[in-house]
C-alpha cells in the first residue's frame, strides 16, 4: 500500500519544520503497520514510548530489533550517515503525530535520548483521521 498517494490528494495538507519538544513525546505513535505490534514493539498500543519501552526491555536480535540495533550503534558512534530527520503526519499542530518516515530510527534515537530538540518534517491535514497510515493514534 502507497504511503504517499493519499497525502498528496489531501488538499488542506500543509507542511512544516519543526523541532520536537519533550511534551511531543507521548503524543507520537509508530506508522499504523500491524507488523509492528507483530514483533512486539507495539504493544499495548503505537505510542513511539511504548516501542522504545519494549526495545529496551527485548533480548531478540533479528527482525525490527535487529535493525534498530544496527541504527542505534550508528547514532551511538556520532557518526552522520544516518539522516535524524522523521516525517510525522497529524490533523493539527496539537497531535497525535504518526512517524511515516523514519520509525526505527525514531526508537534508536529514543532509546539514546536524542529525540528532544530532534528536527522533523510534519504534515497537517484534517483528512490524517481518516489516512490509513495513522489509524492507531485514533484509536
């Protein structure tokens, strides 16, 4: 399924600059992909806290933890080749925020605490309610 496609029809979509504030936080949810939930990353429910709670607490080495993992020794090293930047997709400047771009990196960088001050691209659009991509952060 196109994660784009349905954003472009969307003829309210804005988009902005920004930079993550502590309070954003708890307000942001993993893309609505179910396999994330499969993995157990997303359990109880989407929120980014609860998959970073879940990497930190897991010891299995393959699949999404694996590759978060490879991400988080990279952000770890100070090295730049993995670009921070997330794009995240909400009806309002007020949130729920879904990452569509960017989600194992966001828990690699949660999990070493950078996601504060962490520059992100957001689209706002009062049709995200209904953007199959964000579906878990209605819930």
């Amino acid at each position: 399924m196109d994660i784009v496609f349905p954003l472009v029809a969307y003829a309210d979509l804005q988009w902005n600059q920004t930079r993550l504030e502590k309070a954003d936080l708890n307000k942001i949810y993993i893309i609505s992909s179910d396999d994330w939930k499969g993995d157990g990353l997303c359990i109880p429910d989407f929120k980014l806290v609860s998959a970073i709670n879940n990497y930190q607490k897991s010891t299995k080495l393959k699949g999404k933890f694996a590759d978060i993992k490879a991400k988080e020794d990279i952000f770890a090293s100070g090295s730049s080749v993995l670009d921070t930047r997330l794009i995240l997709v909400a009806m309002d400047k007020d949130g729920p925020l879904t990452i569509i771009e960017g989600n194992k990196r966001s828990v690699a960088l949660g999990n070493l605490g950078k996601l504060v001050d962490l520059e992100v691209y957001v689209g706002t659009s009062s049709a995200i309610k209904n953007y199959v991509w964000s579906r878990h952060a209605y819930e």
